[in-house]
C-alpha cells in the first residue's frame, strides 16, 4: 500500500485542504509557520489517535465530533489485491482510505465499495427456500 492523498479538514491551521502524494519522494518546502509540522503532527494524530484536543482545532474551521478531520488515501499494491482475490467482486476495490473523526474514533473506506455479483446471492436465496419448502413439509 502506498500513500496517495491525504486531506484535512479543521486541524490546526489545515482549516479545509489536502496533497497528493504522487512522486516517490514527497517535500514540504515553505516560510516558518506555514504549516510543514502541522502536516506531521497530524499524520501522527492520525495513526496514534485521541479526541482531538481543543488546541488543534482550526479557529476558522472548527470540526463537529463525527466529522472526518484527516484522512489518509492509500493505493492497494499487487500483494493487497491478492489478498481480497478470493472474494467473488464485482470489481477490485482499488484504494483504502483511513480516517479520523474529532471524536478520536477511526473509519475506513474502500472504493470502489465491494459489491458481491447477485447471481452468488440469488443462488443462495434459491436454496435457502427449497431447505425451507421440504422442511416445512416433513
């Protein structure tokens, strides 16, 4: 899995922002105050969580308790796809983002979502009613 985005929505002074992370080496270049360590005490807060204190709170942009205030989008390698292979999808999911909400609970999110194709659900739905018919007759 490799880090493809990450976005922010009311930590510190990243009211409402994100970056892509598309090149092998990733810089943050600017004046002091700028925001460089807000983005790595963020990914730090991302991964070792806790409500978010009132202190990282954007002033501007002050986050609700549920509302996603990182989150971090992830490219699913060859090794990951693999690994969900053995499920019967409509289509490979392609990217995993991790997020956390002020509150300090963490969600995923897998796109595209993972749909299993009907056949495999109507087959099953079939059988269950013809086990049910011929016990219902015993």
């Amino acid at each position: 899995m490799r880090c493809t985005r990450i976005e922010f929505h009311g930590f510190r002074r990243l009211a409402d922002t994100a970056t892509n992370l598309d090149g092998l080496i990733t810089a943050f270049v600017g004046p002091n105050e700028a925001g460089k360590t807000t983005i790595l005490d963020a990914l730090v807060w991302l991964t070792d969580g806790g409500e978010l204190p009132v202190v990282w709170q954007s002033r501007s942009h002050r986050p609700t308790r549920k509302q996603a205030v990182i989150r971090a989008f992830f490219a699913l390698s060859k090794d990951d796809l693999a690994t969900v292979s053995q499920f019967a999808l409509n289509e490979e999911p392609r990217t995993l983002a991790m997020l956390r909400r002020a509150d300090g609970s963490v969600g995923y999110e897998i796109s595209p979502a993972p749909r299993r194709p009907a056949p495999v659900f109507d087959l099953a739905n079939r059988r269950l009613a013809e086990s049910r018919a011929r016990l219902k007759y015993r």
